[in-house]
C-alpha cells in the first residue's frame, strides 16, 4: 500500500505523519510551520493527504492523544505502529520502548537486558536514534544509566520539555 502524508496541527507546532496500512509509519516532532515539519521526514515518495477512512480514524486518534499529552494529561498511545522496516532487535527494542509507562524512565542498558541482549545498550540508543515515530514510541523517556539526558533526535531540550510534561 502507498503511504500517505497528513498533517497535525496541535498548540506546540504542526507535526507531519506518514500513514501506511498498518498504522503509523513516521512521525516528526512539532515544528512551527507544515513546510518545516514535511522537510523532516525520512520518507519519500509519498502520496497526499488523501487518507483512507481507517487511516482518518488512526489520525483523529492521534491528534486527540497528542492534545491530551501536551496539556498534561497522562497518555497512553494506542494508535497502531507500522514496524515495517526495523530489524529484529530494533523493533524488540521500540516495542519495549513502546510499553514504557507515562511519567517514568528507562535506560539503554535495562532495555537491552529485558530484551535478552545484556551488554548491547549502544545498539539500543541505535534503535531509538531509528525511531520514526517519536512521541508515540516515547525514546525521550530512555535515559542513561546515571539518570543523565543523552541523545535525542529532537535535542535534549525537547527531551527534557517532553519528561517535564509527564512529570506535572
């Protein structure tokens, strides 16, 4: 199935998501304008903003549970993820990553460990620098093994905005 490109507009900015069949493929971080959030995307190739009708479904669901996020309400997304695409490990790594409940934190290496790979927590910040669809599959709530705020594809000021939200 072709993928599709849509926009979210929410109070922080508009976000750009790619929709495929089987969920939600990408997703950027919010930018202050449509053309800044579409020029971050990863994905080419892609289709308008025609979606289908279960594709407008996942869409509205995000933007409610973006709405609630960003206004501090504890979140739990549940719009499906396209997996497509990540090796195994990755996608062990981002399902566990996932499941991360609002409001707390895991390392690299504890998510290495619960995954059956001890000693791989740099191969695990790889999976999370692969993440297409942050916020939703919450990287920011992966920290290091002292607590310390490390890598982030939205800069560690975001990280540090996103745990506060979740820390109101």
């Amino acid at each position: 199935m072709t993928k599709r490109l849509s926009f979210i507009k929410i109070p922080r900015g508009t976000l750009a998501a790619v929709w495929s069949g089987q969920g939600l493929y990408e997703l950027t971080f919010p930018y202050g304008s449509l053309e800044e959030a579409r020029t971050r995307l990863t994905t080419v190739g892609l289709m308008g903003a025609d979606l289908n009708e279960q594709q407008q479904e996942w869409q509205q669901q995000l933007l409610d549970q973006l709405d609630a996020y960003f206004t501090g309400i504890p979140t739990a997304f549940a719009v499906p993820v396209d997996w497509s695409g990540y090796t195994d490990f990755r996608r062990q790594a981002l399902e566990f990553t996932a499941a991360i409940p609002y409001g707390q934190v895991a390392t690299y290496g504890g998510i290495a460990a619960a995954i059956g790979h001890p000693g791989a927590a740099r191969a695990v910040g790889g999976a999370m620098h692969a993440n297409r669809t942050p916020i939703v599959v919450p990287c920011h709530r992966v920290v290091g093994s002292d607590g310390s705020l490390t890598g982030f594809g939205g800069g560690l000021t975001l990280k540090q905005e996103l745990l506060a939200i979740e820390k109101k």
